[in-house]
C-alpha cells in the first residue's frame, strides 16, 4: 500500500486510540501530507534526511522542522505496529539539537543599538528602556516581567515569579536599575503603593506581552536590526553572552529558572556554532 493511503488510517489511530484534538490531528495530517508528497514511494533514511534538508533549503523555521520529524517518527513507529514494514526508518534520524530550536542571538553591538533606541524623554520611552534594560540584564521571561510589582526590584536583585509561581532572584546590574529609577521617579511618583504593577500601560494598568513584543519590534526596525527578533531573543541573548565570558552553565541555569540542565545546555551548541562561524570568517586557511 502507498505510503499516501495510510495517513488516514494512522490519523484514525491518533483520534481513537490516543485521543488526541483535533487541532492536533490536522497539524499531523499536514505535516505527513507534505512529508509524502516530496519522498519516495518507497522511503529510506536518506530520503527522510532528504526531507529535513528540504525544509531547511526553503527556510522553515527550527521548530517547525522539529515539530515535522517528530510527526514521520511517530507515523513510522505506526506502520511498524501494524507489520507494514520490518524495520522502523526513522530509528536511524537524530532529532534536530536543542540549540537548533533557540531563537536568534543578538550580538553584544546588536543589543547596544536596540536598548539605545528608547528616548526617556516621556512616559513612553523611559518605561520601555526599563523594559528592555531590565529583560536583557536578567534574562527573565517576558510574562514574569509583566508581573512584575515595584516591591520586587531592590538595588541589586529582583524577585521574579516564574513557571509554577517558583520563585527566584537574579541579580540585576547598575544600568537597568538606573532607567528603573528614572521611570519610577519621573513619570510613576504618584504611586504610592509598592504591591503596584512595576510596568504599567499608559492607562495604568499592567504592561502585557503583546505590547512588549510590539514595542520591540519597532525598535528593532529603528535601529535597523535585520533578525527576526522578540522580547525572548533578549532572553536568549543573556545567556548565550554570559556563557561566552566564561559564566558557570548552572549558575545561567539558576538565572533562567530552568528546572533541566539539558534546557540550559543549548546554549553551548549556541556559542559553539558562533564560535566555529567566526573561525571560518577570519581564518587564513578555513
């Protein structure tokens, strides 16, 4: 039997036996549909290698690539099950690296452009230099950002409320408490309450995500920044350069509020890969 014709039985198999959504069943149905329309009627590893390298001419993103071999692993694990074929094909494929699924990294002169882009010269511009002041020197989610309350942050550390309300603190350096201060006193010094929202929207409620990755967006157009980038890139910026200058992976581990070492871990492949980038820049006889 084609290849084709047992897509509908295995998005059967997903819908009764593992009851999985619907939603979830048309991503499978997509992926594996595409899947079979660029391979052999007769697969071999090299021909889902072939595949993944498809993708990655045509510019899907990490995830996506991730997210599509994890389908054809699950799919060839299936036909195995029901004796369509002896051996198990996608046995043989790595899954792509965890540092495979990190966003861009901004370079250190990358980040200087951006954060020198907010004018604190008005309510606007003086929180969202905070913001992203404050999002690149701890690394810290954007969503535990916005939680953020003014009795959080002291002159050297700020608590932060992570996945599970885990609570941890990171250290925080002398420029992002600056433009912290400048906010609160210039433009939040009718606040009286310290449980108040530490970023707040014009209209004085809590700054949300949306309105962090909109601001950072516009920034990165102002200054001309051509990566695709969003307040995580921030995050992922901060540990890839503390790693660079020689900081211990489990104190980054620490920082992030990562529950596994091997989540953290990517960061190395990060630096590795740029460091590898720069040797074949620079070198005489690459």
């Amino acid at each position: 039997m084609p290849l084709t014709d047992w897509i509908l039985p295995f998005l059967d198999y997903l819908r009764i036996e593992k009851g999985l959504s619907p939603h979830t069943i048309e991503a499978y149905q997509r992926d594996l549909t595409l899947f079979a329309s660029t391979t052999p009627a007769t697969p071999t590893p090299a021909s889902i290698q072939a595949f993944l390298s498809h993708l990655h001419a045509q510019q899907y993103a990490p995830s996506s690539i991730c997210r599509m071999l994890v389908a054809v692993k699950v799919f060839f694990r299936f036909l195995k099950r029901e004796g369509q074929i002896s051996v198990d094909l996608s046995r043989s494929i790595d899954s792509p690296k965890m540092w495979q699924l990190v966003p861009e990294v901004l370079s250190i002169e990358e980040v200087d452009k951006l954060l020198a882009q907010p004018r604190a010269h008005d309510f606007q511009g003086a929180r969202d230099k905070a913001v992203f002041e404050l999002l690149y020197a701890t690394g810290m989610r954007v969503s535990e950002l916005c939680g953020l309350r003014i009795c959080d942050v002291d002159d050297s550390f700020v608590k932060v409320r992570g996945k599970g309300k885990k609570e941890r603190l990171i250290p925080v350096g002398a420029k992002a408490i600056e433009a912290i201060d400048y906010y609160l006193l210039n433009f939040r010094k009718e606040v009286d309450a310290d449980n108040a929202p530490l970023f707040v929207s014009q209209r004085g409620k809590a700054i949300d995500r949306t309105a962090v990755w909109s601001r950072i967006k516009k920034y990165a157009t102002s200054a001309n920044i051509q990566k695709n980038i969003s307040p995580h890139t921030l995050r992922h910026s901060f540990a890839s350069h503390l790693l660079e200058n020689g900081a211990d992976l489990r104190l980054i581990q620490e920082m992030l509020g990562h529950e596994d070492i091997g989540t953290t871990d990517r960061y190395t492949h990060v630096a590795d890969a740029r460091l590898k980038a720069a040797f074949r820049s620079f070198h005489p006889r690459p």
